[in-house]
C-alpha cells in the first residue's frame, strides 16, 4: 500500500521556501511514498522532485485560472495561468494528464475554483481533493464529498503543505499503481486519513511571498 500525500508545494512556488530534499527526508520520516507536486503556476517542482526521490512522485500545478485553481496531475511541462477553466481542462487532456480541483467549495480561499464553474465542468473532473488540510471548515469538506459522492468522481486528499512539517496531514491510503488509469482506480479504494493544519500555517505561506519579493528586489 501507498501512503500518499496528493497535494505539496515547493520552493517552486511563490509562497513557498521548502527545498526539494528536505521534503523527501520529511516524507522518509513520515512513511510518505507517493506524493503530487503541485506548485503554483509551474510543474518544475514536480519534474524535478520526480528526478530524484525515491519514492513515487506525480508532477502536478495548481493552475490558476480566470475562475480559480485547477490541478493539473500526470503533467509533462507547465501550463500557463490566466486562461479559462475550460481551456485549463482542454490543455491537461492534452498532455494526458488528470484535472483535480484542489479545496472545493473553500469559502474564505480567494483562489478556489468558482463552485457555478465546479458545476458547469463537472463531467470533466477525474478528481476531488475532499480534505485539505489547510481549509479549516469542515462543512466545505462535506459539501465536496457529497458532490465527489453525486457524481461519481474518486476521492482524493493532500496536506496543501507550504511548510515541512505540514506534510502528511492528510493523506490517502492506496494500492499501489502504474499510471494514471491504475491510479484512478486505485484512489477508489483508498482510504482517507488526516488533519487541519489550523489558520496560522497560513502565516507562513504569505511571509514566504513577501520574502520573496523582497529578494527580487534586492
């Protein structure tokens, strides 16, 4: 079985310092041995972290759209921001990767995906992160469960980590897989564990932003 943590940021990301090999010792810590790389604006991270962790590695991006974030998972390069939710869907199948909506239904996440636009490309959805451990109420968590229930999508979870020691607060227990088909099937029999990272993990992703803009700067 795979103890897999499906949504960590790195210092690919703008609000993120987390270097790549403390992440892998992180999860070496922890028995984490799947991860998705899932950065901001950029699948670097994850092409890089895939190079060389010893453990499975999905490269993924939050991709930020005109309505909200969309994952892309099983990516092979970056896709840009600032396009349509649909043409975020159109380029991931492209690469024939796997569109995820990260915190569904996130209330107070200025990025989160538009729920009328959740609605309009539900058929396009292969995934849902239905616990996140950064969005701090759990009734938005019920709401993508049930929606994941209603239209029959696979369930999937990730600690949203920005920090080192948010990785692993939640995961997904899950047979093992080759591919992204054997991955979908395999997140059908997975089982849910984890945590709330609490509001002030929050802290740390927006000094991380400012701090780097102040190097820039400099």
């Amino acid at each position: 079985m795979l103890k897999a943590d499906l949504h960590i940021h790195t210092k690919y990301s703008m609000d993120c310092q987390t270097p790549l090999d403390k992440i892998i010792s992180r999860c070496q810590e922890l028995g984490i041995n799947c991860i998705a790389i899932a950065d901001h604006g950029t699948a670097e991270g994850g092409l890089e972290m895939q190079k060389i962790a010893p453990f499975k590695v999905i490269v993924a991006e939050e991709i930020l759209t005109t309505d909200g974030e969309i994952m892309g998972m099983f990516l092979k390069e970056t896709i840009p921001s600032g396009i349509t939710p649909q043409e975020a869907v159109k380029r991931i199948r492209e690469q024939d990767g796997l569109v995820n909506i990260p915190h569904p239904f996130e209330t107070i996440r200025g990025s989160a995906l538009k729920d009328s636009i959740i609605d309009q490309i539900a058929k396009d959805i292969d995934l849902m992160e239905v616990l996140n451990s950064r969005s701090p109420f759990p009734a938005n968590s019920n709401k993508a469960r049930d929606f994941a229930m209603k239209h029959n999508i696979p369930a999937g979870a990730g600690s949203d980590a920005h920090t080192i020691h948010e990785i692993g607060n939640a995961y997904i227990e899950i047979p093992d897989f080759n591919n992204k088909d054997d991955f979908l099937e395999a997140l059908a029999r997975g089982k849910i564990y984890g945590k709330r990272s609490g509001v002030f993990v929050h802290l740390f992703s927006t000094w991380a932003r400012v701090k780097g803009k102040l190097l820039k700067k400099g």
